[in-house]
C-alpha cells in the first residue's frame, strides 16, 4: 500500500527512512516509557501517528476524538495489523472544546507528551462567518487550551501539527495555523513545544486525493486543478514526522520535511491520471462539467467493476483554480525564518526564539470574544483581524469557493 501511494505522488522511496532507522533505537526506548494523550487521534495524520506510538509499545496511550466511527475503525485497524501492546491502551470520543473534556483532564491528564492533531484544515471552511468562527475555535483556542492544561498536569512535551500554509499564508485556514504558531510561542515560556509543517498528506480523508475513491465507487467524473502543483507525503510520512519532532524536537522547533521542487512537485492531474492508469482505466479529458457528467451516466450503465487487464475510459474534468485561498506555490519557512538543515538527513528544522508580542495576542483573544458575544459578526472583520495579527497576511478573495464547483 505504501509503495503504491508512493508511484502515485511521483516517488520511489519513503522520505524519512534514514532518520527513522538511524534514530530506531532512540525512539523506541523514549516510547516505550512514556505517556501519550493523542487528541485528534482518529483523522487521516492521527491514526498515522497513533500507529507509530502504538507500535514501539508505550507505556500508555490515550486517544481522544469527536468522530466516534473513526475511533472504533482506527481500533479495528491497530487490532487487526499490529495486535496489542504492554501498556495501556484507550479511546475516548470526546470534543475537546466541552466541559466534559475539561473532567476528562481533570480526572487524570498525566501524560509525558500531547500530541494535538485536531485541525479544521480546508480551504473551503472560510466560506462562511460561521465556519470560519469554529475554524478559529479549533485551531486556536482548543490548542491554547489543552496547552494551559498540560502546563497545569505537569506534562513534559506538547506537540501541535500545522502546515506549508502558514508560511507566507493566502488563506484563512493557513493564517489561523499561524496564529496558532503564535499562542504556541506564548505557552512555551512554560512548556517545551514543537510542531511540523507538512506537506498535503496523499489520500487523507475529505482531500482531494481521497474523493478520487469516492469517485470511482459512485462512477462519477475525476475532477482536479491542473494548474497547481504540490508537494505530497503519505500517511505513514506524516506520522513519522510528528513523532520525531514530538520526540526529538527542542523547544520551538518546527520540522519540515525536505523535498526538491524540482523532483517532488506534482501537479493534481497528474496524479489523477497515474491514479486512473493504476486502476486499469484510461483518462479521457472532458472539456467541461456537463460532458463529464453525461459520460459517468454512459459510464453507470456497464457492469462493476472492470478487471485492471482491461481498458475502458474514464471521464475526467481539469480546469484552472479560481476559488478563494489557493497558493499559488507551496513553501515550508520563510525567508526570515533561521534554518537547521544538517540535523536530519530529511527533516529540516526551523528554529525560534519566543518572540510574540503579548498585547496583539490579548486583543486577538477580546475581540474574538466580544464578537461572540454581540452573536453577530463578518468574514470581512476577521480577515481585518488576521491582517492585524499577520500584518502581510496576503489573503486573495475571488468571490468563488470550492463548494461552487463539482
């Protein structure tokens, strides 16, 4: 499975096997003492990071998340490929915005690491005021929260995840991670924190990638942008990256992972079509959305599923992006930021002092907080808002958002 994701985002090896067999040792013997409280646990990265703790045996492993399908699936999954470990092992579903969570903590909440990787992580949810509010409440607040609360059980490592996009952000969610960077730079006067910007994670749930299985199972037209290339890790890569910077992270460390724009950039067309080589099918490009449409229902009329040794076509829609908040390149740092690159044969690692500035945090805090209360308030006022707080926060508003288009 690994090595047919790999083909597919235009690799032949996974990306951080040297470091993970040069530091194998080391991490098995931090984990296997350890505490861990996962929360976020049962999304497409968390379930990856989950199997990585899991399997090096640890000593406890707590998992929290608000979709209790995905927990008893990821339960299902761990049972069923890596069994059973030594210590303990639970799964709680839970919100971790709610008072109930709050007791949870109380109850106990001795963890040597927290690992946060609940994340509102779409373009598309800055379409509304609403959305956006929670996108707030999620990537910020929550992560505040459970930070000042792993400072006050006396926990040795907090781990947040973030993303490419908040370098240099364009979008809403990828400003929302970069506050969130800022809160972390706060709370780690109190607690050693580290997070990882990563790339887009092939196939994870509710991506791009991942509705080109729910496509092929409903036969209906692949759709993509073809003017927009990327950088790709899989599940596992994401999993292996978090834990190394949860473990091996100094104090406000970000990891990145390297990758070449010259040899890991790919574009989401091209992967739709090795996608659909690999299924036996040929790509046959449709000129708009009405086409596509009418050839899946030709499509719908033959019989389930063809054999990879056939041929048959399969429709396809590629068209321009033109939707609010896409980048038009992706990047991991910024040109102020300091790098360490020599540390890890493919992880970098940016490297920061606690600067943030107390006051603007506040504000952020008050304002969000006396908008929530009026009960009323704008897209418009919080764009205003990240710009305060991101003074070249570059946000491009086109009118147009990805829940306008198939």
């Amino acid at each position: 499975m690994e090595q047919e994701l790999l083909r597919l985002i235009g690799r032949k090896r996974a990306l951080f096997e040297e470091d993970i067999v040069c530091h194998k040792a080391l991490l098995k013997k931090e984990i296997e003492q350890a505490r861990f409280l996962v929360i976020g646990g049962a999304g497409s990265i968390g379930q990856a990071v989950v199997k990585e703790i899991f399997k090096r045996n640890p000593r406890k492993l707590h998992v929290v998340d608000i979709s209790e399908n995905n927990l008893v699936e990821l339960v299902r999954d761990i049972r069923s490929s890596l069994g059973y470990i030594d210590g303990e092992f639970k799964t709680f579903a839970l919100d971790i915005g709610s008072d109930i969570y709050d007791t949870f903590i109380a109850a106990d909440g001795k963890y040597d690491y927290v690992l946060n990787l609940s994340a509102l992580k779409h373009v598309r949810s800055e379409k509304d005021p609403w959305t956006l509010m929670r996108m707030i409440d999620v990537n910020i607040f929550n992560t505040d929260k459970t930070l000042r609360q792993s400072i006050e059980k006396g926990t040795e490592k907090y781990f947040c995840v973030s993303t490419d996009k908040a370098a240099n952000p364009v979008n809403m969610m990828g400003a929302s991670k970069r506050i969130m960077e800022m809160f972390l730079m706060r709370r780690s006067l109190a607690i050693p924190v580290s997070t990882a910007r990563f790339a887009n994670v092939a196939f994870s749930d509710g991506s791009l990638l991942y509705s080109f299985n729910q496509r092929i199972a409903k036969r209906q037209p692949i759709v993509a942008p073809n003017d927009i290339k990327r950088y790709f890790v899989t599940p596992q890569e994401s999993g292996e990256l978090c834990l190394m910077s949860c473990v091996f992270g100094e104090n406000r460390d970000i990891f990145f992972p390297k990758l070449s724009e010259a040899h890991h950039l790919i574009s989401f067309a091209d992967i739709a079509i090795k996608y659909l080589e690999n299924l036996g099918y040929e790509p046959y490009i449709c000129q708009s959305e009405e086409e596509a449409r009418s050839m899946a229902v030709e499509l719908s009329n033959h019989k389930n599923p063809i054999p990879k040794s056939q041929s048959q076509i399969w429709p396809c829609f590629f068209t321009k992006s033109d939707t609010t908040g896409e980048k038009d390149f992706e990047e991991f740092y910024t040109d102020k930021e300091t790098l360490d690159m020599d540390r890890f044969e493919n992880i970098g690692i940016i490297k920061n002092e606690p600067l943030f500035n107390d006051t603007l945090l506040n504000e952020f805090e008050a304002t969000i907080a006396a908008m929530r209360q009026e009960g009323s308030w704008s897209k418009e006022r919080i764009v205003k808002l990240f710009s305060k707080m991101i003074p070249d926060f570059g946000h491009k508003e086109t009118g147009k958002n990805l829940d306008e288009k198939m």
